[in-house]
C-alpha cells in the first residue's frame, strides 16, 4: 500500500487530498482484520495533512473485498462517476473493464 501526498487523479489533487493506492491482502489472509490495519494506519497518517483521504477502487469482482472494506470505513463516491485513467468516463461511452477502471472514494478523516 502507498499513500500519495500528490494523487495523479486531478480532483483530489487540487484540493490536496492524499490517496491510498495499491492496498493488497493475499486472498488467504483477508478476513483477518489486516485490511483494516493498514487502512487505519495510512489514514492517521493523512490526518496530519489533510482532513480528506482519498483512493480509486476497481470495478469487476475481483475487487469485490475492497469495495466491501471501503463502504464499511465510511468511504464515499467523490460524485464524478466512473474514471478510466484518471478520466471521466462519458455517458453512453464504451470503456474496457480494466485495473484501469474505476470509482473514487473519499473519507473524512481529520
């Protein structure tokens, strides 16, 4: 897991909010309570910049954890939609379901 004080995702750098990126628990170990571990910790540590955190997760099942994990923390759609790329994805637009393929979320965290 990284956290980026400057996210290549351009809301959340306007308004310096820190995103979490690349959060990863082998699928033997989730349901442990480890996920929620680092997601504590990195989140303490963007409360001593900002009062927002921020992160991406994906869209297709294999995200299905992360999606479950993050609305559990109170993590919320920023509202833009889907990105592809760090873009917005446009109504009626044909995208390939990809890593690169996501929904933004931010927390209160300050």
């Amino acid at each position: 897991m990284t956290l980026l004080w400057v996210s290549d995702y351009r809301p959340f750098a306007d308004r310096q909010i820190p995103e979490i990126s690349d959060l990863n628990v082998l699928p033997q170990h989730r349901r442990e309570g480890i996920g929620n571990a680092l997601l504590h910790r990195v989140e303490s540590a963007a409360s001593a910049r900002s009062r927002v955190v921020g992160l991406g997760v994906g869209l297709y099942s294999d995200y299905g954890a992360a999606q479950r994990i993050y609305v559990r923390r109170g993590h919320l759609p920023d509202g833009r939609g889907i990105m592809d790329r760090n873009q917005p994805v446009a109504p009626g637009a044909t995208i390939r379901i990809d890593d690169e393929a996501a929904l933004m979320l931010t927390r209160l965290v300050g």
